[in-house]
C-alpha cells in the first residue's frame, strides 16, 4: 500500500514504446546512456521517482525486438505532439553501471530491446558504462494530457514539468512479488561477471 506520495514535477523522458512496455509489465527495465545535454555529459539519477514522459522522434524500429516494431509510430524530425500523454510514474529502485557486453546481452530476455540495441549504446561514449536502471513503474488513477513546451524538448533525459502531478491513487504495473522476482534475476545477472 502507497502511503503519501505527493505530487512532482521530476519526469524521465523515454521512448513512448519502452513506457507502453513499463506500463503494460512487459519489462522492468531501461538501458541508459544518456542525452546528448547531460550534465557533465553523462548520465546521472537525480530524482528516484520519476514521472514518466513518452518521446517518439527517436525511436527506431530496428533496435527493438520483432514484437515491438510494429508499435512505433513513425515521426517526421522535429516533430512534437500538442499535448503529452503522462499516465505512469516510476521508482528507479536499482541503478548498475555496466560495461560487460556479456553480461549486456545475458539480460535481453528482460527488455524491449535487440542486439543491435546493445551494441550500438555499447560502442557510443565506449569509455562510459551503460546504465541499467530497474522500474517499479505504477499508472497513475488518471491520465494527464499537459501541454507540450519548447523547453521540454531536446537531447535531455530529465525534466521538470510546470504542473506538478499528483500520484495519489496509483496502481502497480507488477505485483510486488513478481516485481522483486524480476529485480532479483537481473540483480543475479549482473553480479556474476565471471561464469
């Protein structure tokens, strides 16, 4: 039971398929690098609980697993929508830092992502580790449409909204028992680093 939690501005931003996944169950899990305006050019947690707000500029279909393509919705550059669909929000429960390939590709069963995904984020900024982060994600009780603004655009991972949203009411995308089952998985993956 979700004992006062408030409301917040703090939002992750995301591509729409991997919060649609977040939302759905499907998975736990993100893979980080960070945007292109980071602080200090990499990637940092600031905030553990998250709003979580779905880009589309970006995706690309062919990094995403077969059952995921299908569900992009291809945008021109540039391209926004009017308002923003915030349904869900997180709390990033684990954060490991990895740059094993092996260890990497161990856990592609726990994301929406393909091979071709992991290399790619691998070898970019290649003497920085890739960011697993784990995704108690919760819907909110009501969707919120806000309106889009210039400044939450760009290369950027975090932001602060300018409504805060309450989470109030939220229900768990997982159950705490399959959530912590997932979590301990991964959480056995990415320790043994010698097998």
């Amino acid at each position: 039971m979700l004992m006062e939690l408030g409301q917040t501005v703090h939002t992750l931003k995301e591509w729409a398929i991997a919060i649609q996944a977040l939302e759905a169950g499907k998975t736990i899990m993100l893979l980080r690098k960070g945007g292109i305006r980071e602080q200090q050019g990499r990637f940092q947690v600031t905030h553990p609980r998250v709003l979580l707000y779905p880009t589309f500029e970006h995706q690309q279909p062919l990094l995403l697993k077969a059952e995921y393509t299908h569900l992009v919705q291809p945008v021109a550059s540039g391209w926004h929508p009017e308002t923003v669909r915030i349904g869900s929000w997180a709390e990033i429960t684990d954060i490991f830092p990895v740059m094993d390939e092996l260890i990497v590709s161990r856990l592609l069963p726990f994301h929406i992502w393909n091979e071709h995904f992991i290399s790619d984020r691998l070898k970019w900024k290649s003497q920085q580790p890739l960011f697993i982060l784990l995704l108690r994600t919760f819907k909110l009780a009501q969707v919120w449409e806000i309106p889009y603004r210039p400044e939450y655009g760009g290369c950027k991972s975090w932001i602060d909204i300018t409504q805060p949203i309450d989470l109030q009411g939220s229900e768990p995308a997982l159950s705490d028992s399959n959530y912590q089952h997932l979590r301990t998985e991964i959480r056995t993956i990415i320790s043994n680093k010698t097998d």
